[in-house]
C-alpha cells in the first residue's frame, strides 16, 4: 500500500514538472512565432492592385492577408500637384476608421508619380515632399517612396550636372524627413556599390534605400549579395517582387529562403510590399497574384 502510495506521488509529481515545460515550449513557440511575424510584415501595392487611394484596399489587403497597404499619392502628370483626396481630413478620417477596423497598416506612402516625371527638372518638388509628408503624418506612417526612374540616366554619372542637381535636392529632402523623422527611401535601379556612393554624397540620414529586387534580376545581380553590401542601416524598405511573368512562388530569379537568411543575418528587420511578380497569363487578377504572392512570402518569412 505504501508502494502504491509512494508511486502514485511520484508519478504525480513527473505530471507536475511535464505539464509546465510543455506550457513552457509552447509559449516559446507562440513567442518565436509572434516575433518573426514583428520582424517581417507583408503589403502589396494599392495602385498595382488597381486600388489607388480607394477605401476597398483595405478589405482587399484583409481578403488577401496582407498585413499592410502602400498607398499611392495619386497621379501627377503635368499637374502642379498629386492628385490627392487626403489633403482633406473627412477622407483621411474614414480611411483611417477602415483600416484600424480592418487590423490594415499603412507601412509607406509612395510617390509613383516620379516614375514618371522627372524630380531633377520639378520646380516645385519641395512641395510635392510636403505634400507626401503631410499625408505621411495623416497616416502615421514614416516611410515615403521615390523611385527616380523618370529622371533618366545622365544624373547616374557622379561627375554631371544633374548628379550634383539630384544631390542637393535629395539632401534638402532628406533633412526635411530627418526633421520630422521620417525617412524617403529612393528607388535608384544602380548597383549596391553605386548606391552606398550616392547616399555618401547625400549626406544625410533622412534619405536611404528602398531596395527592389527587379532590379537586380533586371541586370543579372545577385540580390543577397547586394542586401549583405548595403547592410541593415541603409535599407529603409523592399519591393519583394520581380517583373511580370511568374508569381514569387515559381520565379527561379527570387530565392527568398536565401534573402530571408541574408536579411536575418544582417539583423535587418520591416516591411517587404509586393510590386508586381504578376502571372502573365492573368496579370489582371488581382487576388489570384497578390494572394499567391503574399501567401509565399508570409509562408517564408512568417
């Protein structure tokens, strides 16, 4: 009887120590699992998803499982200014109840217009940045988009005028988004190394990299390597897509198991935001590409 006694504490006991370490590993898991998801988060593009500045990105970003939208300032053309409903604050309001109510972040605002238009030649791009940052402020967001692929190729040559143009502007902007600390990552489609040399020439903290992994598949580079030379401080953002044709999942051009162990080795951590990676026999399906795309990289990353 003693035995039995004796055997019945031990195994309760053996219960008792199993019981917390089970708890325990599984909060670690849910911890492990909740920090990756910190560390990386998923958003898509509203004007690639045919949803510019329209209330329905955010259901459709929820549809998808996106955890964000980077929404787009409106068109620009030869208007003085972006086309942008946000300049008023009953729009923003609504916008804003939407995507809180639907657990949608708004992670960057972009500047697609500079596509483009040239931002070299714009007389009046310190209100164009205004204009940006101020919709950046209705929103809560901290990082704006600038692609320069409008501004052509002559300013890519460190020695010419619009080289010395570009900087200047840049370092201007810069300082504005430092001030209001925010950061305006540029698309700049050169090699990391020619990048790093014009961020120098820039000087300041408030401009960096919004990194695009089209162009480096565009001009056969290799990505992981050009994320381990630019490192985590200068990336202040990535377009995690490649051009039409495929989505991410069948490119042979994106190996993201190998980008998201560079990115994890560098310490770099934010938002990748899905451009394009389009299937090309669907292009205009927009939940079947974005979905897919999101699913892969929340697969990978999350």
């Amino acid at each position: 009887m003693k035995r039995s006694n004796t055997n019945s504490i031990v195994l309760g006991l053996l219960l008792f120590l199993t019981i917390p370490s089970c708890a325990q590993t599984s909060h670690h898991c849910q911890q492990s699992c909740c920090k990756e998801q910190t560390r990386y988060q998923i958003a898509a593009c509203d004007w690639m998803m045919l949803k510019r500045q329209k209330l329905g990105e955010f259901q459709l970003a929820k549809d998808i499982q996106a955890d964000g939208v980077e929404m787009d300032m409106g068109p620009l053309g030869k208007r003085v200014l972006f086309e942008n409903r946000f300049r008023r604050p009953e729009e923003v309001s609504i916008f804003r109840h939407v995507a809180d109510s639907l657990g949608v972040a708004v992670p960057s605002i972009a500047m697609s217009g500079f596509f483009a238009q040239n931002f070299i030649t714009r007389e009046n791009y310190v209100d164009l940045i205004a204009d940006c940052f101020n919709t950046m402020k209705a929103f809560g967001t901290k990082v704006a988009f600038l692609p320069l692929g409008g501004s052509g190729k002559e300013w890519q040559d460190p020695t010419s005028a619009d080289r010395k143009t570009l900087v200047s502007r840049l370092h201007t902007v810069g300082e504005l988004a430092r001030a209001m600390g925010v950061v305006v990552g540029i698309r700049t489609q050169l090699p990391a190394a020619e990048s790093i040399e014009l961020l120098d020439s820039i000087k300041s903290d408030g401009i960096k990299i919004y990194y695009n992994f089209q162009d480096a598949a565009d001009a056969n580079r290799d990505i992981c390597q050009e994320i381990r030379l630019l490192g985590r401080d200068r990336i202040c953002q990535i377009h995690a897509s490649n051009t039409d044709g495929v989505n991410l999942r069948e490119d042979p051009e994106i190996d993201l198991p190998a980008i998201k162990k560079v990115l994890d080795e560098i310490g770099w951590k934010g938002w990748l935001v899905i451009e394009r990676s389009r299937d090309a026999s669907k292009v205009r399906d927009v939940r079947y590409n974005f979905g897919r795309n999101v699913e892969y990289l929340k697969e990978i990353f999350q």
